[in-house]
C-alpha cells in the first residue's frame, strides 16, 4: 500500500529537524536525549487528548535507585484494571511525556490505570539495566496495586519499540518468577537482533527509522560486547514462549521492525497463545504514538482497547 498522506506529511517535517542534527556516528546519546524531551514536553501541553482525571508523577525504589513514573487513572473510585508502561526511543531517548497523549487517550478508553515508568536509559545504563528498572516497576506496581487505586488481578504490560522490546521481555521474566500478567501490549516492538529480514532491507532508511538508527541504538545499549542474541534482549529467541499473557501485536508496513513483530506474533500463536496481530499498511515505525498527528493513531488505541478490556474481564470473570 503507498505511504499514507500523514505518514508522508510526518516525515517531511522529521526529516527537515534532522537534517540539522549532527551526523549519527557524532550525536552525544545525553545531548539527543535531552532536544527529544524538550520537544515531547512541548508537545505534551498540546490538546491532542481529553485529559485523565488524575495524572501524578512520583517515584517508587528501583534495583539502581529511585524509578520515576506517572500514574494516570481515568476516575473516580478504585479497582481499576492496570497497565504497566514502557516507552520507546531505542533504550536511548524519551521519557514520560513521550507519547503521552495516545496514553490518556487509552487510559480514558479502556478505563484503565497507566503507570508509565521512566527507566534508565542507554549508554549510561547499559543492559540489562532497563529490564531491570522495568521488571522491578511491574513488580511494586502488582504489591502496591491498591494504593493506586487498581486491581492487582488484572495487570497489563505494554510498550512501544525498544518499550515494546522490554514489554515482551519482562512478560517472559513474570511468567517465571511473578506477577502474573493477564495481557501484552507490543507496539512496533523490538524482537530480535537480525538485520537481514526482508522489512530491514526494503525500509532501510526514508521512513522515521533507519537500519543506521537500529545499529546506533543496538551499540549504545548492549556495547561492543553484549550478546544480541540473548532472550531478554531479542525475546524471539527465547526457548519456550508457552503460558504467556494474551498479546495485542503492532506492526507497521514502513518500519524495518515491521518482519520482526510479526515473527514474535507468529510465534507466540504457535506457542499457544492468544495474539490479535495489526500490519498497519502505509504507515510508518511507531504511528500509534502520533496521536494529533495521524489519525489512524485513534482507531490504533480503540482497537487496543477493545483487546485490552476483554482480557481484563476474562480475567475479572475468573476464566
């Protein structure tokens, strides 16, 4: 399908902002970090969004140190379904304002708690930093559900690219070692290290992206000589992806990540999972998070709601 007219529009103005930036190989990773929030935060104040009624920033402790997160609950009241949040940006950039908006608008549709969590971040915290931040988040998130106002029998895990990448990891980690988890939520998510697959090849760069980028990323997170093929880095590779959560997979067409996502769904399925997978045609890497921005960003996060919401009552109802 040809790019869609948003998607195309997007990548104008993306690619104008970067054509200032320094050359890849010469980006101070902290520098970078640092003009992505300020423009996030920027766009955070944007009405893209109907507001949540409560959004609190805090932090709870963390295996390196205090963990920033927000919680966002949708009302009134307690008992709310859950959803443990982890943002994308290569293990590198971003932050909790970084696709915030999509967040209010699921937590409002799904009538969900989220705790997003702001774990460290690559280079300076290299692996498995993050998955460690973001198991011991999902961890305090289960004990102290009740003092946020959820449902500790019914929590969600969920993230969007390198997000999505530790979603799916410490899913596989809860699944021995706890809490029980009743749904997974991988946007355009990072599950492997192979970079011959056919989606790499054909979106190699122009669309958000690059294979370049992924390398960078990659580098920076796991150094000159961390394992890429180790299962809580490239969760496809795990050997036995059996007793899982239900999984709502993301991918887009225009995305070198696009063959990977649906490796992991096909996967998942063949394990005996419950998966709904969305090829999202004519879009590019991440468009779920450009709520305000591509339109189809909305009828990405009903849809994920929908899921969402039904595990959630599979789980309330007890089958």
């Amino acid at each position: 399908m040809p790019l869609h007219p948003q998607a195309q529009a997007f990548l104008e103005v993306f690619e104008a902002a970067d054509a200032q930036l320094p050359p890849l190989a010469e980006r101070d990773p902290a520098w970078w970090r640092d003009q992505g929030r300020q423009l996030a935060e920027t766009a955070s104040h944007l009405p893209y969004s109907p507001p949540v009624q409560k959004e609190t920033d805090r932090t709870i402790p963390g295996p390196g140190g205090e963990i920033p997160v927000r919680v966002l609950t949708p009302g009134p009241g307690y008992g709310y379904p859950v959803l443990v949040w982890f943002h994308g940006g290569g293990w590198v950039l971003g932050g909790l304002d970084g696709g915030i908006h999509a967040l209010r608008l699921l937590a409002n549709v799904a009538n969900c708690v989220i705790v997003s969590v702001d774990y460290r971040l690559a280079p300076e915290h290299r692996f498995p930093a993050a998955v460690d931040d973001c198991l011991a988040a999902t961890r305090w998130v289960a004990e102290h559900a009740a003092e946020l106002g959820a449902d500790a029998s019914r929590i969600a895990v969920g993230g969007d690219s390198a997000g999505g990448n530790l979603a799916a990891v410490v899913a596989q980690l809860a699944r021995d070692g706890g809490p029980d988890f009743v749904f997974q939520l991988l946007v355009c998510p990072v599950t492997d290290s192979d970079f011959s697959r056919k989606s790499y090849i054909a979106n190699n760069e122009g669309y958000l992206l690059s294979t370049e980028m992924m390398e960078w990323f990659w580098a920076q997170y796991m150094g000159p000589d961390g394992d890429r093929t180790d299962p809580r880095v490239a969760p496809l590779r795990a050997a036995d992806l059996g007793g899982l959560p239900s999984a709502h997979v993301i991918a887009a067409e225009y995305a070198p990540l696009a063959d990977e996502a649906v490796a992991y769904a096909e996967a998942l399925e063949a394990a005996g999972v419950d998966v709904t997978m969305v090829m999202a045609e004519g879009h590019i890497h991440d468009y779920v998070m450009n709520l305000g921005i591509i339109d189809d960003a909305e009828t990405a996060i009903a849809d994920v709601a929908r899921n969402m919401t039904r595990a959630f009552q599979l789980a309330g109802s007890g089958d």
